[in-house]
C-alpha cells in the first residue's frame, strides 16, 4: 500500500513542470485544466502549497470572459497536435479555446477542508475563489442561452470523452469539408487503436476552425455550432463544484458568491431530470440541435451520480453498475460492454478511466450507495496492480492502454488510498 502511493508520488513528480504538472510526458506536454485540479489533489496529501499553485497557474490563464481554457501551452512543443499554432486564440501565454470540465471548485473545498494549515493557504484560497465563480458564472450565461438550468459543450474534446459513442450521431452533423490538412501527432506516441478515428480528427478540427473564424467569441460560438450536446457528466461535474463552491464562499465569508453558486446548483439538479432516460435505466445526453435524449449508455450518465442526484436515482445508478459488472471484470467501463459500439481499447468507447472512477464512487458515497462505490474503488487499485498507472484500461483484461506514467492516474490512486 504504501509502496503503491510511493509509486504514484514518482509519477507525479515526473511530470511536474514546477508551477504546473503535464498529464504524461511526450502524449500531452501542457497543462490540461481537469488533470491539473484533480492532480491537485493528489499533490495535497504531500505538500499542499504545491496543490494550491497547480490551481493558481490554471486560473492565472483564465479568460477576460471568466472561460478557463482545456490546455495551456507553456512552452513550445511539436510533439502535440493541435498546438497553439492551429488554436491562435491570441492570448499572451498561448491557450486552446474551448473548456474542460469545471471540477476545480470541487477540488478546492475538498483539499481545504483537509487541510492542516489552513491559516496559511486561506489567502490563497480566498483570491482564488472568484475567479472560479466567474468561470460557472461563463458556463450559465455562455452555454445555457436558453436559461435550462444546465449547460451545454460545442466540442467533444471540452467533455474529456472526446470519442465517446455519445458524439456519434451528433457529429454526423459537423461537416469536414474545408478543413485544412493537418497531420496528427497522438498516434506517433500511442497505439492508433487506442485512440480517435482520422474521421473524428478531421470533425474536431472543423468545430476548431468555426469557431477561430468567429474570433473566438464566446457570445456568438454556442449557437454557431453544429454541435451543442448537454452531457450529464460534465453538468453533475458543474453542479457539485457550484455547490462546494457554496460552502467554501459561505466558510469564506463570501456570502454572495454562496448564494449565487447555491442556485446554480439548486437549479441544475432540478434540470437533470430532463435527463433521465427510462428505458436506459440511467441520465443520457440531450443534443440541443436535435431536441432529443441520446441514445447511447455511456459513463456520462452514471457520472451524473457526482452531484446530488436524488437518492432514488443514486440507487438506480447502482444497479446499472452492478448490471455491467456481469459483463466486464473491471468497473465502470466508459461504455456499455454489450452494447454494439462498445471497444475496449479505444479511448472513450469503453476503456476504464480511474478519474470517473473517482467521481462516481464519491457521489456513491455520498448518496449512501457504499458497497458498488467500494468495490469501484478496489477495481480502481487492482489495474493499477495489475498494470501499471496508465491513462485507461481495457475493461476484460485490464490491459493498460493509452500513454503510461500518467499524472491524475496516479494522483487518484493516492486518494483511493489515503
Ligand atoms: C487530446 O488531444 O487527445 C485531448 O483529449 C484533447 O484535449
């Protein structure tokens, strides 16, 4: 035991940039805004000043809009494609243009609420609050147009889930016509069956250029794009950061920042009903464009179990995990193994990501669901056993898959440890 967080403290270290921790060394050689908050966590439990500055230098390239860029490019690397060449979003220290799951104000509070200097880090905490608030604040006033209650990506790549079975249908709709030649990067790392299609490339690629034609304004992107998917996953993700995000402020002090973040929490979990598909069994995702739930038993809709779903639906999140445990030896497989696009190798369509793993089995937890969220996390540790702290896993047989050495791979084994 000891020996494995030793293990995940070496990788960790490995991959810190000092003032920011790349995701793994060659694949993603910049910092990516929710490995950087949940590795955070990982660097808490051995030196918090640390952990704090990883969050300080992702909100130091915040956006004037309050929007916290997906990747920020420190320093000039060819090894990644797209890089900031192709992004061209004009900010001094280069940055992609789109976002990434907000799960920065969970983090906060929780290593906050652990901390044991917690007189020395509160100013810290303290300057950091409202910029995070303005960042949900973006989220409700640029993606939720519409005043839903929930939000909505206009990329598979803000998700993390980039080629998830979710997108499929969706992105039948992104053309690729006009889109420049480009030469990926990813696949000179890692197994090219471990990853994207050439197709999904060129249709990330189209999104990317729209929206560099629109100068990156984010007042006119949403309803420019032919993608506007509202995930639950990355809504639940939102909404439990609004809701510690309102207990932090309200500890704080900050009493407008809690009541405002309150509400937004409040009315997002009220909106995630809108999701629940009945014949799924689960939360699925609603494509704005069509007007209609997707029908696609992804990990989205169990990772809505991370916000306070009511407890009936927790319960219900359960007995779906249970269900896919009769068909993979390791959960939460990121899709349904006996669906028909299921793949065990590739990326989002079925692999084991330990984050997720996480996050459900938190919100688990929480809603009294306890033996699935244990038995999620003993999973979580037995691949790493097996194999290693590698991005993903193939659910049957465990294989690592992905690139290796991997930061919040390895930050949550400490936390499933600790
Ligand atoms: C990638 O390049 O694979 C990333 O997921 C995009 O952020």
């Amino acid at each position: 035991r000891q020996d494995l967080i030793d293990q995940a403290y070496d990788v960790m270290r490995h991959n810190d940039r000092g003032t920011y921790t790349v995701p793994t060394h060659g694949l993603y050689p910049f910092q990516w805004n929710w490995d950087s908050a949940l590795s955070a966590l990982g660097f808490a439990h051995f030196d918090e000043s640390r952990a704090w500055t990883e969050l300080e230098t992702l909100f130091a390239h915040q956006w004037d809009d309050g929007m916290v860029p997906h990747i920020i490019f420190h320093k000039e690397d060819d090894g990644y494609f797209p890089g900031a060449d192709v992004w061209r979003t004009g900010r001094p220290v280069p940055t992609s243009g789109i976002t990434q799951p907000p799960v920065a104000g969970f983090a906060m509070r929780r290593i906050f609420d652990r901390s044991r200097e917690k007189e020395a880090v509160i100013d810290r905490v303290r300057a950091l609050l409202p910029k995070v608030h303005a960042w949900h604040r973006w989220f409700h006033a640029s993606r939720d147009p519409q005043a839903a209650g929930l939000v909505a990506v206009i990329h598979p790549w803000e998700t993390g889930r980039d080629n998830s079975v979710d997108w499929d249908d969706a992105f039948t709709r992104v053309p690729v016509e006009g889109v420049e030649p480009f030469q990926r990067r990813d696949t000179s790392h890692t197994d090219p069956a471990h990853r994207p299609t050439d197709e999904q490339y060129k249709r990330y690629v189209y999104l990317l250029q729209l929206f560099r034609g629109l100068g990156w304004d984010n007042s006119r992107l949403h309803d420019a794009s032919p993608f506007q998917v509202v995930d639950p996953g990355f809504n639940a993700i939102l909404i439990r950061s609004c809701a510690d995000l309102a207990v932090l402020a309200q500890e704080l002090g900050e009493t407008d920042i809690a009541r405002e973040s309150r509400a937004f929490a409040d009315r997002g979990i009220d909106a995630m009903e809108s999701l629940w598909d009945e014949g799924l069994g689960q939360y699925a995702c609603f494509d704005r464009i069509k007007d209609a739930l997707v029908q696609s038993p992804s990990i989205g809709g169990l990772l809505a179990a991370f916000c306070a779903i009511p407890a009936g639906r927790a319960a219900c999140i359960a007995r779906r995990i249970e269900a896919l445990a009769h068909s993979a030896r390791f959960m939460v497989p990121s899709h349904d193994p006996l669906a028909p696009d299921y793949d065990g190798k590739r990326y989002w369509r079925g692999p084991v990501w330990l984050v997720v793993n996480y996050m459900i089995a938190d919100g688990l937890h929480a809603a009294g669901q306890t033996e699935i969220a244990r038995r999620i996390a003993s999973d979580s540790l037995r691949l790493i056993e097996q194999s290693g702290f590698a991005e993903y896993y193939d659910p049957m047989t465990g294989e690592a898959c992905g690139g290796g050495n991997f930061t919040w791979t390895a930050a949550m084994v400490i936390e499933f440890l600790k």
